[in-house]
C-alpha cells in the first residue's frame, strides 16, 4: 500500500509542475502581448533592463535587432495593399451598393429625430436642445457612410480632417483633383500635407490674413484674401467677399473634390446661397466646422438649414465635437462634420467602384 501511495504522490508531484510551467508560459506570452512597440524590437535577445516607458536600452548585441523606423507612417501611399478583388473567392460590395444601403438606414435616423423633436416638445416655449451638455448634437448624428477608406489628414489637434477616399487622391485616379479651403487662418497642415501626399491643387481663401502657413507653399497653392459669402461685394472695412459660383467660375472649376469650410458661423448663410445657386452641389466631399451658439444661429434656422442639406443628398458620416468651449465653462457649441455628396455622376469621385 505504501508503495502505491508513494507513487501516486509522485505522478501528482509531476502533475503540479507541470501545471506550473503551462501556466508560467501561459503568463509570459500574456505579458509579451501586453508589451509596448519598442524604438528597437526585441527579436529574440535578451533585454536587460525594462524602464518605465517601454523602450529597450540595454540590448544583447550579440543577436540583431530590428529597427523601426516610424517615418513610414508618414508616407503610407508606399504600401497601400492589395485591393479587395486580389483576396481569393471574396466578392466585395460595390460602393453604389453601400451608398443605396445607407441611404435606407439613414431615412430612420431622420425618423427617430422627428419623433425626439416631438417628445421634447419642438415647436412650443418648452423645447430646450441645451438642457444638457452637447444634447443639441443628438439630433444629427454622423450615420451615413463613407465607402471607402478613411484617413486622418493634418494634425491630431484643431486643423486635421478626416478625409473619405484618401487612397484614391493618393492613386491619381484622374488627371486634376481640385481642393477648396476657406478660413484658412495660419493653421495650414492639412492643406500642406494634402499637397505632399497627392497631386491635388488648393484654392485657399481667407481675408482675415494676408497669405497661408508655411506648410502650403507650393506652385499648387493659390491662396485670396477673400471671404466666402451670400453675395460679391466689398464691405465697409474693404474686404472682398465672394460667393463659391463666382470662385469656380473664375477659377475655371466645375466641381471640387474637397470642400473645406470653418467660417466661425457664417457658414449658413454661405450655404443657403450655395443652395440656391446650384441643384448639384458641386463637391464629392466637405469638411466643415460647425457653430451653433445661441447668439449665432437659432435651433429652429439650424435645423431647416441641416435637412436641406439633407435634401441635396449630402448627408454626414464623421463627427467630431469640438470641447474647447467646455473648458471656459461653456456649452459644446461647435463640432466638426464630415460630410459625402451622394450626387454629382462621373465628376464625384466617391461615388464609383475603383479596384
């Protein structure tokens, strides 16, 4: 019986370590997974001393190490992948198929915030859209789609875009691509890294400065000291307004890829004009800011303004609320949207397949 007892003790002995080492390794692999990208990648060799922010100082260089070097982050267009049609027995949607999906998806949105408009009594000395923070924006969410790739163009900060399609500008698909910025103020990152990373040109405006950032100067670069508005006309400080019609025409453009606007509140005004001046809004995509403080826009105005937009069949499908405001205590009265034109045929580049 001893014997027998003896035996079992040791089988569970071998058991117990074994279960030990299993859940030793088990651990390692966790804790390799969890491990931050280094300056140096660890390929094997031993590093011998683990700071706080994860970089590898002190390397066995008995064994090579990879480096990383980051600058390929900043030119993605050298490897842009395999289209979808290259991956055996895929067969991908078509863009015309997603636009005709969302564009059913997006008819409950419209309905839902109808309904919400009647539930907190739109129309009557009750409705309050503040009475909580960014409650306003709950009405007009981004739930369209962009159909294709999505890249942050510009900086992190105040000034970058988020651009639908980058990979196409990128690819040159067609001859001229056409990029207009107004309230360009200095802050010109996006436009500079537009004219680095495509052959796009930029017609910038801006009359609250004499010239763009240095980041824009390029013979692609055409900047006027101009405001967009309702009407041609010079004001009594002498600054030059113009409307987008009378821009195009002297430009010689009859359609612009990327229409970036941040006009500090103007922009409904300049929009309602727009809309009255051509039945095809005459971009594939825009990039706006919007501001809807109380002393710059009524709710009531915003909203007939926003589904008229809609009903040019330019609907938003990013959003990206600017807090600044928050930290003076105030209320988040300005939000960036990115908006798709579902319109335009041949001349839209976002709205046909590309392989």
């Amino acid at each position: 019986m001893a014997p027998l007892r003896a035996l079992l003790a040791s089988r569970a002995v071998i058991a117990g370590l074994a279960t030990l080492t299993c859940l030793g390794l088990f651990i390692s692999t966790l804790d390799n997974a969890r491990q931050p990208i280094d300056w140096v990648r660890n390929n094997g060799y031993n590093n011998n001393n683990n700071n706080n922010n994860g970089l590898s100082n002190n390397v066995n260089h008995g064994q090579a190490a990879e480096v990383i070097h980051w600058d390929d982050a900043i030119s993605p267009s050298s490897n842009l992948g395999r289209p979808l049609t290259a991956y055996p027995g895929r067969k991908p949607r078509t863009v015309q198929h997603l636009l005709e999906k969302a564009q059913g998806y997006y008819q409950r949105i419209i309905k839902q915030r109808h309904e919400l408009l009647q539930q907190y009594h739109y129309g009557t000395p009750q409705f309050d859209p503040w009475h909580v923070l960014m409650y306003y924006w709950w009405y007009f969410p981004a739930s369209f789609v962009c159909p294709h790739d999505i890249q942050r163009v510009g900086p992190l900060s105040d000034g970058g875009k988020w651009i639908c399609g980058m990979s196409l500008y990128e690819e040159k698909p067609r001859a001229k691509c056409v990029i207009y910025s107004f309230g360009v103020n200095y802050e010109t990152r996006f436009e500079g890294e537009m004219l680095d990373r495509t052959d796009c040109e930029i017609w910038a405006y801006d009359a609250s400065v004499a010239a763009m950032g240095p980041e824009a100067t390029s013979d692609r670069s055409h900047f006027k000291p101009y405001f967009i508005g309702r009407e041609d006309h010079v004001d009594a400080q002498g600054k030059t307004w113009k409307t987008l019609k009378t821009l195009m025409k002297e430009n010689g453009h009859d359609w612009i890829d990327i229409l970036k606007v941040d006009i500090e509140g103007s922009e409904f005004e300049t929009f309602d004009a727009i809309m009255d001046d051509f039945d095809v809004l005459p971009f594939s995509q825009l990039q706006m800011e919007l501001h809807v403080r109380e002393d710059m826009v009524a709710f009531s105005t915003f909203l007939k303004w926003w589904e008229r937009l809609e009903g040019k069949g330019v609907y938003p499908w990013w959003t990206e609320i600017n807090l600044n405001p928050t930290y003076s205590g105030q209320r988040a009265w300005a939000s960036e949207y990115c908006f798709l034109n579902t319109r335009g045929g041949s001349k839209n580049l976002l709205i046909h397949n590309y392989e």
